[in-house]
C-alpha cells in the first residue's frame, strides 16, 4: 500500500487552492454534480481566498450543498466544528438553514475520535465527513487520474480510464477525428445495444472501421451506468502488462460497466472476463467490446471460452445520415462539397470527418477516392516525417506496440531491409513521439497512437511505395505474428481496396507461398488457413493430400446423438474450417468434393460435419444476393452422392441441411475471405433461387422418407412436424411462404 501512502503525503504537502480544485474534481466526480461554485480558490491561481463555504453547488429542488475544505494539523476537532457552524450563520452564506440540503466538510485529520464525530454530525441534520483516509482510498481505487494530474502519483500503466480521461487521450493527436462530438442518426442503434446490454453482461459491437463503434459503446456506457448506477470505465490499451490495473480498479465494491476499444489489442481480455463471470463477486460487471469485422472471429471464439455474449454489428451510416451529421455537426453547407464527401467516404463516418476537415481547411480542391482523403488529410505531417519516420511508423503499425528494451523484437530485422539501424528506429520513435504520432509510456514501451493515421502509413509503406515487399514481411514475421500480419493486410485491403491493390497483395502472398510450401506441415498449414483466398487451388490441393493422409475412421451417423452436443459449437479440423472459407468462391464445387471425400475417409469428428453444415454452409445473410447458388448446389452434390453411394452418414447430414435451409428466421455466421465471420439475424426474401432451393430439400426429404429400408423416416418426420410458418419477419412475396401443398396432402401432414 505504498502508493497510499504516496497519496496521502502528496495531498499533506499541497497548497491551499491545489487542495480546494483537487477536492473540487472529486466531489464533482464522486457525487456527479456538474455546478460547483467555488469560492475559496483565487481562478487561475494555486492561492485561497476567504469565503464562506469555500464552495457550494444548487441541486435540482432548489436546495444548496455547501463545501468546506480544511488543511489544519492541530485541534481538527475545533477547526471543523467552526466551519460547520459558520456554513450555518445565514450572515456568512446568505441563505437559510431550511435551504442548506447537506454540509461535507473535507479535512486531513487522523486524530478525530468517535465522540468528537459524534459531535460534528449532530450539529446539523446531514453532514459528510471526507477525510484524508477515504480520499486516499477513493483516488488509489476510482479516480487515478485524479491521483496523476494533482499528485503526480502513477496507480497503474494507465489504461483503465473514465471517459472524460478516456475522450481525452484519445483526442490528444491533432490528426484523430473527435469522440466529443454528439452521437447524431445514432438513435435507434444505441438503443438496441442498451437492450442487450440489460439482459447480457458481455456485448460485442462489430463493424467496419469507421463506423462509429467506439462513439456508439462511449453513449451506450455513459446512459447505462447512469441509470443503473454502474461505475463507468474505458479501457484503451498501451501495449503494457494490464493484470495489476484490473485488479486495482475493479474492486468488489460497486457494479461496473467496462468498455474495451478495439479489443482485439488486448491481450489479457480473458482477465476482465473473470471478473465479468466470478459468481463469488457480490457486485455485476458488465462489458462493452468494441471489434473491427475482420477481427471479430478470434475475438468471439476468445470470448465464447469463457462467456457466451450478445453481439452486435452497427452497419455503416446511410448517405442521409452522413449528410446531416456534416450539416449539423461540421457546418458543411455546400450542397457539392456534401455530395462529394458522401461519394467518396462509402459510409465511412470516419473518413467522411476527414474529408470535411480538409475541406474546411481548403487542403483539398477535388476528391475523387479513399485514397485522396488520406492524402490530403495527412500530407502535411507525412512531409514532415520523411522516408525512415514513414517506414518507422508503418512498422510500428504492424506490430501495434513493443517494448524499448526488447532490442531482439523481430521489428528491426524489417527496419533493416530499408537500411534504418536499431538505434535509429528507437530514435525515430522518439520523434514520432514529439509529432504524436506514437505514445511512449515511461520510456518503457510505444504504442501506435492514431488508429487512421497508422493505417495510412502502413498503406504508404507497404503498398504506394512498396518500401518493404508484403511478400518480404510475410517471411520474416510469419507465423510469429500471424495476428498481426492478417490483421494489417485486412486492415488495408478493407480501407484501400482497388482490383491493382488486390492483385498486388495476392501476387505477394503467394510469392510467399512458394517460401512456405518448403517448411513443415504445421507452418504450411497456418499459412494457408489465413491467407488461402490468394492461393485458392494450391489450398485445395494441399487439403486433399492432408485427407489422404487421415486414417479411416467412421462414426455412424444414425446412431450418434447430434442434438446433446449442439450447443458447444466448435469446428476441430482445421480442414474443414478452410473449406468453408471456399463458399463465395469459384472453386466451391471442388470444395465440396473433398468435403464428401473427407466423409468417405475419415468421420472421427461427426460435430465437425454438424456444425459445418450448419453454422457455416447454410442460408447467411448474404445468400440472397447471389440467389442462394452455393447453398443450392452443396444440397444437389450431396444428394448426387447420396444416390452413387447410399451412404447413411451423407442422408444424416442431408437431412439435418434440409431442416436448417427450410427454416424463415436465421442466425448466421458466417466465414467471409478475409478471416473474420458475420453475426446476424435476419429472414426471407424472395426470389428463384429460394424457391428452388426449398422446393429441392422438400423433394429430397420425401425421397428419403419413401427409402424401402425406411430408416431416416423418423429423422424426416421430426423435420416436417418441426416445419412452420412464422411472422417474425416480414416476406415481401406471399409465394415465398407457400409450401408445395401436394407433397404434405400426398404424405398426410
């Protein structure tokens, strides 16, 4: 408790007025009232005036709660008895008694005794006593910022925070778009996570960079806490060790609400995750997580170990909404330069700040794309940095965050293929610092500091001037940092993507491919279930021979209990997982031929196939779009198989496909190119390929349940009983609902 004792020797040694705004803030912080008035401290100065209270505050009923502050050593007793008495002398304060709704009196005293508190509280009907123990204790607990402005006492590394403080690091780079600003279009959202948020104590908001997550969880927190008496944090990650800041801050003494920006950079996430779920705590924990959609799938099968969370993905602003955000917020006016703005951003609220600042700033005539806004919004700090700060910055985005004196940190071997040393990388930090670009925090460790900026220098770096090959990184960092390396390269094929840029990055990877197709089959296979859409046939390929090599082992489908075991939803085989990351892709038909062959050789797994079939390959939300053709063609090669080779385990499986694809309200999650996964509810539209897909697995069932050996008739049955029309969506075309009534009056149901 050493850091107590720091505090308290820090308020004993402050200054008259230091002490009275030091207490100023805590009231206000502690108590949440916004209208202190104080009267005891010269403005702008350290030095005290006299007055009596030394200040107050007006509550909503009309009444006034009056503020003494005390520094005296000796005869505390005497000294706060006086002020208590004087804030009761209407010829000191100006009002009356009947006025008065509470008297706190602060002081530094040790020495009062239970007698002398008796005293003191029965001089009026409500008196706080605030001594210096409760007020050491409240700042090494709840108000660490406090601790740090005033005292210069450092509780922790600094990244447990309350909003203001959280807003305000954030904003502390010239070049970051504001947090501070009004959350405008937002209405409906915020209101849908609020509702999770009160019947689940884990709720992860996805999206695309830019979206406005981290404004939308900041609103979220503040409403909740506020009306539920929760404690309100952020969380903003430095790159230091966080364990010792949770355990400081989250004491067992009041209900938190704790938001996690980007929390896939934290790495001890599965410690705020305990406390969320310790039952033995007396008091709730409730998180909100903020994730980018190409992160989201390591962050939920992180979360999902622990806690099964509320998820949801906040969709990109609509142009309307865009427009009247500039309108009223940024005072964009000019119909062309709104329109241009809209254009150009694609929903990116982020980028759409941007472009209006440079506007506004008259740093740009035309904007034509992404990339423009990024260039003239940071030209004139890229100008200024020059070649090695550029690449020193880029490097530093890749990796997030190091620390100084790890001088083996594989981010010097890259400095070095651009011929920049290691001490002249430490020294550009340095200046990347002075430039706020970077934070260094107790010249321990340095972290990216500007999530737009870093994304653009990496940009810069690995793509516009190709200073470092992609192909090159790869071979160095991977799969050391393979978390890193995916999530920089989505970061930049989702902000910057142009077919060159595409052809570029899959030009580099397999380039490095052909450098890991040498090394053992572990690496082989990590470096293909990340970055297989760039070597689609070489993958498949290597899948095929990976499947020869399994033993024949089978389970029997029609004897194994699937539905015991549907509720813990994980996918073992690394194989199949890859599969489904082929189902928007041109190769999908072959895909699906090792998916039949892997059940030929090898069905050890049968959840696998399961939850395969289920949570990967079935209707998503994006099926409509390409009138549901992978979902339809999966069903007919199945069958097809099912009719060469009678197969039990292939009209399990066919069966369990039918019920899901048969069903008018979906959650999918869906596996995407880029790594990450989809989470949504949603229902039916109509159109051919729904129709066609319907009316095949109704066919298919019936085939099934007129088999001579009538062996899957009950599993058939289950299905069609199961088979109902609901309302919760709406469905544009009556045809879509319309079961073919022949086959239910054929069959009797």
């Amino acid at each position: 408790m050493s850091k107590i004792n720091d505090i308290q020797n820090g308020i004993l040694q402050m200054e008259g007025g230091c002490y009275q705004k030091l207490l100023d803030c805590y009231l206000h912080r502690k108590y949440g009232v916004d209208n202190w008035s104080p009267l005891g401290a010269q403005l702008g100065t350290d030095k005290t005036t006299k007055g009596t209270p030394d200040a107050y505050a007006r509550t909503e009923d009309g009444k006034y709660v009056l503020l003494m502050y005390g520094t005296v050593k000796s005869s505390p007793f005497v000294k706060i008895k006086a002020d208590i008495e004087s804030c009761l002398d209407k010829r000191k304060t100006g009002i009356d008694i009947s006025n008065i709704e509470q008297i706190i009196c602060c002081h530094t005293s040790t020495r009062l005794t239970a007698g002398e508190n008796k005293v003191l509280h029965e001089l009026f009907s409500n008196v706080k006593l605030v001594g210096i123990g409760e007020l050491s204790q409240d700042l090494y607990y709840k108000y660490q910022a406090l601790a740090k402005e005033y005292l210069n006492v450092s509780i922790d590394t600094n990244q447990i925070l309350e909003d203001v403080e959280f807003i305000k690091k954030s904003e502390s780079s010239a070049f970051t778009t504001p947090l501070s600003n009004q959350l405008l279009c937002r209405e409906e959202e915020k209101n849908e996570v609020l509702d999770f948020l009160n019947s689940s104590d884990v709720v992860v908001i996805s999206g695309k960079s830019g979206a406005g997550k981290t404004r939308l969880a900041l609103e979220v927190g503040r409403e909740f806490s506020k009306k539920n008496n929760y404690v309100f944090r952020c969380v903003k990650q430095n790159g230091e060790p966080i364990y010792e800041d949770l355990k400081a801050h989250f004491v067992d003494e009041v209900d938190y609400c704790v938001f996690v920006d980007d929390a896939n950079m934290l790495a001890h996430l599965s410690h705020l995750l305990d406390i969320c779920i310790n039952k033995s705590r007396k008091y709730r924990t409730k998180l909100i997580i903020t994730v980018r959609d190409y992160a989201y799938n390591d962050i939920l099968i992180r979360i999902k170990k622990q806690v099964l969370p509320q998820t949801y993905e906040l969709k990109p602003l609509s142009d309307n909404n865009i427009k009247e955000i500039l309108k009223q917020e940024f005072g964009v006016l000019n119909s062309d330069c709104i329109e241009r703005i809209v254009k150009v951003s694609g929903g990116n609220m982020r980028l759409a700040i941007m472009a209006a600042t440079s506007l506004m700033e008259k740093k740009v005539g035309n904007l034509n794309n992404i990339i423009d806004i990024y260039d003239f919004y940071y030209q004139d700090i890229v100008d200024k940095m020059g070649r090695a700060l550029v690449i020193t910055g880029a490097l530093l985005a890749l990796f997030d965050s190091i620390r100084l004196d790890d001088s083996e940190h594989i981010i010097y071997k890259l400095a070095a293929t651009n011929n920049i040393s290691e001490n002249e990388i430490k020294d550009a930090y340095f200046e990347l610092h002075k430039l706020e670009i970077v934070d260094i925090y107790k010249d321990l460790a340095v972290k990216s500091s500007e999530q737009a900026l870093s994304n653009y220098l990496l940009f810069l770096v690995f793509y516009k001037s190709k200073y470092i090959r992609i192909s090159d990184a790869m071979n160095i960092c991977f799969p050391k940092y393979r978390g890193r390396i995916v999530y920089a390269f989505n970061t930049l094929m989702n902000l910057f993507y142009s077919n060159e840029l595409q052809q570029y990055d899959f030009s580099e990877m397999k380039k490095s491919w052909g450098y890991f197709s040498t090394k053992n089959k572990k690496v082989q296979m990590e470096f293909l279930s990340a970055f297989y859409v760039a070597v689609k046939t070489e993958t498949l390929h290597f899948i095929k021979q990976q499947i020869e090599q399994l033993p024949e082992i089978h389970e029997d489908f029609l004897m194994y209990d699937f539905e015991s075991k549907s509720n813990n939803e994980n996918i073992k085989s690394e194989f199949l997982r890859m599969i489904a990351g082929f189902k928007r892709a041109d190769e999908f038909d072959d895909a699906i031929q090792l998916l039949l062959f892997h059940l030929k050789r090898n069905t050890e797994q049968p959840m696998d196939f399961y939850f395969l079939l289920k949570s990967q390959l079935s209707i998503d939300k994006k099926s409509h779009y390409y009138n549901y053709k992978s979902e339809f063609n999966l069903l007919k090669q199945f069958i097809d198989y099912y009719h060469q080779t009678n197969s039990s385990n292939v009209a399990v499986l066919i069966i369990y496909y039918c019920k899901w694809i048969l069903q008018f309200e979906f959650q999918s999650i869906e596996a995407t190119s880029n790594g990450g996964i989809s989470h949504t509810r949603f229902g039916l539209l109509d159109c051919d390929g729904i129709r066609e897909i319907r009316d095949l697995a109704i066919e298919i069932l019936f085939q099934l349940y007129n088999e001579e050996s009538g062996k899957y008739r009950i599993a058939v049955l289950n299905v069609l009983k199961s088979y109902k029309y609901i309302t919760n969506y709406v469905i544009l075309h009556t045809i879509i609902v319309k079961v073919r009534e022949e086959f239910f009056c054929k069959y009797g149901f």
